[in-house]
C-alpha cells in the first residue's frame, strides 16, 4: 500500500528525472550548433589577414603570400555551367515521367528503387564511374567536360527527387480545368504543370548545385589538378575547383598554407550560402502564391 | 477521385503537330528516365570488369585473407583486410559520437522542443549538414587533431581518432532529422494515452515514442553509417595513409575511400596494378555501402507498416 507521502516523493523524483533529461536532450541539439559555430569561428579567425581582392584575383602561387583562388574559382563556375543545365534537364524529365505518365509497373518499380540507390552511393564512386567511362572509354581525359558530367551524374537523383515533390505540389484542380478544355495530357504538363512546379523544381536544383560545388572527392579521382596557372579555354582543357584548392593547401607542409587554406573555406562558404540564399528566397517568393 | 487525360480518338482534335507531340512525349521521357538505371548499370558494369581484370593478377582469396595492404611497395601484398578495417573503425567510431548525440536532438525536437526553438535549430542543423567534407576534414587536421594532443600527447599527426569524431559530427545532422521524421510519425493518440496515464515527458519519450518509432530510427542510423563508410575527404586529410590492423584510434589508418584517392593523385597508367587496385577496393566499398542502404530501406519498409 503506498502512502500519500510516498507517492508525493515518487512523483517529484519523476519531474525531476524528466527535468534532468530534458536539459541532457536539449545540450545534445545544442552540440551540433555549437560545433557549427566553432568551426566557423575557427576558420573565420584562420582566414583573418590572408583574404583580400588579391586572393580572389590572382592565381595559385608556390610562395603562400602570392597564392590565389582565380583558377578554382572560374573552374567550380565552368563546372556548374555543365552540371547544372543538364541535370536540370535530365532530372525534370525523369520527374515528368514518373509523376505523369509512368504506370505502375515492373519498369517504374525498377527507376524509382534504383534513383533511391544511387542516392545513396558514395559520391567517390561516381569518380571512379567518370574516370573509367568519360576519362578513359570516351576520351574527354583529364578535363573539365569529364569533371562536370560526373558532377550531372552525382547530382542528378537529388533533382530528381525535388522534381518529383514540386509535381506533386501541383493542384489537382488545375490539371483537370487544362483536360476540360480538351488539352491532352503532354500539352498539360508543358502549359500547366511544368510552370506551376517551376520554382520548386528550381529551388531544388540549385540546392543540388551548391552540392555539388562543394564536392571534392568524385572530381580528384576525375583528374583535377592541385596547381594551374591558367583558366580553362575550352571543354577539353584541365582544370581545378575550389574544394580541391583547399584540399592542396591543406596538406602542404608549410604552416602558412593553413591560413591561404582557411581563407579558400571563407571564399567557398560565402558563396555556397549565397547558392543557398538564392534557393531559399525563390522559395519564399513564390510559396505563398497558390 | 482520379481524372484521365481525354483519350486520342479519329476525331479528335489532336492530329498534326499536337498529335505528334503527345504521342512522342512520353516515350522520349521514358528513353531519359531510363539514364539513371544506365549509372547504376555502369558502376556496376565498370567495376566489376575492372575487377575481373584485377582478379586475373591476384587470387581472390589473398585480397580476402591477406593481413597486409602494400600495392605501392616493391614487395607487394593485396589484402584488403587493413583498408576495411580502416573504415569500420571510422564508421564505429562516428557511431559512438553520432547515434547519443543525434537520438538526444531527435528526442528534444520531437518531445520537447517548443515550436519557435524549432524553428531556429532546424535550419542550423540543416547548414550543419550542408557544409562540404573537405571542410570538416581541414577543421579535423587544424582544430580537433591539436585539441586532441593536448589529451593524448603520443597521438599521430594523423588519427583515426580526429577523424571519427569529426565524421560522426558530419552524420549528426542526417540522424537527429531521419530520426525525428520517425518519431514524429508516431500517431498522437498513442503520447495522448500515455500522458492520460499520468506520464511525464521523459517517459512518453522513452517508453512510447522511442519503442514505436524504433525501427524507423534504426533505418536512419544505418543510412548514416553508410554514409560514414563513403565519407572520403575527412579521412584523406586527417587520418593518414597507413593501412593496417591494430585498431589503435591513436595511430594512423587508411581508410578505403582514403586509398582511393592517394592512388588517383598519382598519375598512374592505365592497365597497371596500382590502377585497377582502386576500382577493386571501390567495388568492396561499395558492395558494402549498397548493402547497408539496402538494409536501412528494409527496415524502414517495416517501420511504416507498423505505424499504420
């Protein structure tokens, strides 16, 4: 028989137990920001003294006062300028079909389960997927045109996917109103649908590209270079990024590259977070108008 | 209520050109949704014919059984053994940071969060995991390495140490937000008993929430140590180039991912040993990572029939 007192006691030892374990689960969320934050700190404060227009302006030196960022810079754009428009493409089209006009099926199981296993292969595996098929069997080499089609590749599922999703964000209610002026179902998609998920198919896409910029795995096993002094001049041309500049910094004996590396992460960041903001306001603009 | 396209007929308005577009559409579609079986096709394809001709060289059973990994050595030796052990040890290790961490964040945003503090971790989780690899690998080299010397003054430059800590700092993010979509998909009516019942918070958590969502938890654990597993450029940079077998987070390790990128680095030609050495490891790699997601899409399948 358990007494009022008794219960009186268990029951404040169990707010007090949940008192206890809510602080211990709030300072594990509060971990991974912490973390965010130091490390950006640390890299911020790294960085301090060795960014300036110089560094953005001029090219890779092997004295660590004159290296510079343009080559990776201008490579990482030329990267995205392939990757980019043709995972785009590539992606809204998987989309389209899958959402519109796939029917239920062996073939379609087949894509879908196979869209969510290459989502979930390591991106260096796509390097060595571009090393054996763009590299070597086609023979684009060592060049950029091989970098941004890996990259087309790696990014692809992740714009799939978001494609799918502003599909089905489409209203019923508007496809139905096309088929009832006696549209047919393609004419639908490309007047109705499509502009109707554009922005979310874009938002996606570009969350996709600001992946990709940061990708430095797949496009080493490609065959960017560490150290050029020159921009590349045409598809076929070698080239650099900016995650692989950071990583050539990074490992060079000399302490001071530390520093030229740090400053490269505040360059990459900032422009991934401008990728990023441009995703999140087109997201924004566009949300509240249906 | 399902509607359908009006369907061509003789009469019909779509001839010429529309009829033309709407006939072709859907096949052209098709051709191009069938590119993303061709990639899986072609890893698959690529490295397992680049295996094959590695296989001719070396007998599979010395890359299995063989303890040493020297491919680049003048005496050669092929066991792959040391380069697995290299990324089990990452991957555990990320798991010991990651899996308490991650579940904590999960529970205080499913149980405990109220809306506005959501508001604000959710999308600084999401930068968390946004940042690119390579720069938790210099922030591993630069800022956990030294930190981590000050504890252990006999830790190498290189450890694979730093470099769990800071993939299992990498997988906290994908954990805490897989396993919240679980937890939050645990239907309300099941706490609204408990708390009927007198419960408090903690125990809704632990003893109502926690056991109905966790197989769905247990999926994304094992999604995220696959992706500790590929994770490549953390371990290139801070946990060195040293394959071997004797399990001391304080040395130096190779990890799979990490051969892999040594040996691209160097201009190796094609056809040579050393160049379809990493085309075998990464066919190992990932048969490995390929079974895990496999795994983890099993385990959730269960998890959504049991909520239902």
């Amino acid at each position: 028989m358990i007494t009022g007192e008794a219960l009186r006691r268990r029951v404040i030892r169990r707010k007090r137990r949940d008192a206890v374990f809510h602080g211990i689960f709030l300072m594990c969320a509060l971990a991974g920001v912490a973390v965010l934050f130091i490390l950006l700190l640390d890299v911020v404060k790294k960085s301090a003294g060795w960014l300036d227009i110089g560094f953005i302006t001029s090219f890779d030196s092997r004295k660590f006062e004159e290296a510079g960022m343009a080559a990776g810079i201008v490579g990482s754009l030329c990267l995205i300028a392939i990757a980019a428009p043709l995972s785009f493409v590539l992606g809204v089209a998987t989309a389209v079909y899958l959402e519109e006009f796939a029917k239920p099926g062996r073939i379609n199981w087949l894509i879908q389960t196979n869209i969510s296993n290459l989502a979930g292969v390591p991106s260096i595996v796509y390097g060595l997927l571009g090393l054996a098929i763009f590299v070597r069997y086609l023979g684009f080499g060592r060049s950029v045109l091989s970098g941004g089609l890996t990259l087309t590749l790696l990014i692809l599922p992740i714009v799939i996917v978001a494609s799918r999703e502003a599909i089905r964000a489409v209203p019923a209610g508007l496809r139905h109103a096309s088929y009832a002026l006696g549209a047919g179902k393609w004419t639908t998609v490309l007047r109705v649908v499509l502009p109707s998920a554009l922005p979310g198919m874009l938002t996606g896409s570009i969350l996709a590209v600001s992946r990709a910029l940061g990708e430095t795995a797949p496009i080493l096993i490609v065959g960017a270079v560490t150290y050029t002094a020159k921009l590349p001049q045409s598809l076929f041309d070698s080239f650099t990024a900016m995650p692989i500049q950071i990583y050539n910094w990074t490992g060079l004996p000399k302490e001071e590259f530390r520093h030229v590396a740090a400053a490269g992460i505040v360059v990459l960041m900032i422009v991934l977070l401008s990728v990023n903001a441009l995703a999140i306001m087109l997201r924004n603009k566009y949300s509240g108008k249906r | 209520m399902q509607y359908n396209a009006p369907v061509k007929t003789e009469s019909s308005p779509y001839a010429g050109r529309t009829g033309l577009a709407e006939w072709l559409a859907p096949k052209i579609l098709l051709a191009v949704s069938l590119l993303s079986i061709a990639t899986t096709a072609g890893i698959v394809v690529i490295l397992l014919t680049e295996s094959c001709a590695f296989f001719q060289e070396v007998s599979i059973r010395e890359f299995l059984t063989n303890p040493k990994w020297t491919p680049l050595f003048a005496s050669r030796n092929f066991g792959v053994a040391p380069l697995v052990a290299g990324t089990a040890m990452v991957t555990a290790g990320a798991c010991v940071v990651a899996v308490p961490l991650g579940l904590g964040c999960a529970i205080y945003l499913s149980e405990y969060a109220p809306e506005r503090v959501r508001r604000i971790l959710k999308p600084l989780l999401e930068i968390l995991a946004g940042i690119p690899t390579i720069v938790y690998g210099y922030f591993a080299l630069t800022a956990v390495t030294p930190f981590l010397t000050l504890i252990f003054p006999q830790i190498k430059l290189f450890n694979a140490l730093s470099a769990s800590i800071v993939v299992g700092i990498m997988i906290l993010p994908m954990i805490a937000s897989l396993s919240e979509d679980a937890m939050s998909a645990v239907p309300s009516v099941m706490r609204d008993a408990a708390y009927a019942l007198g419960s408090t918070r903690l125990e809704v958590a632990l003893k109502v929430v926690f056991p109905a969502a966790f197989s769905g938890i247990t999926a994304s654990v094992v999604l995220a140590l696959s992706r500790a597993a590929g994770e490549t450029m953390i371990v290139t940079l801070a946990a060195g180039a040293l394959p071997n077998l004797n399990f001391n987070y304080l040395d130096s390790i190779q990890t799979m991912t990490a051969y892999i990128v040594q040996v691209s680095k160097g201009d190796t030609p094609r056809g040579s040993i050393e160049y379809l050495t990493i085309f075998a490891v990464g066919l190992t790699l990932f048969a490995i990572t390929f079974l895990m997601n496999i795994l983890a899409k099993f385990i959730s399948e269960r998890f959504k029939e049991e909520i239902r």
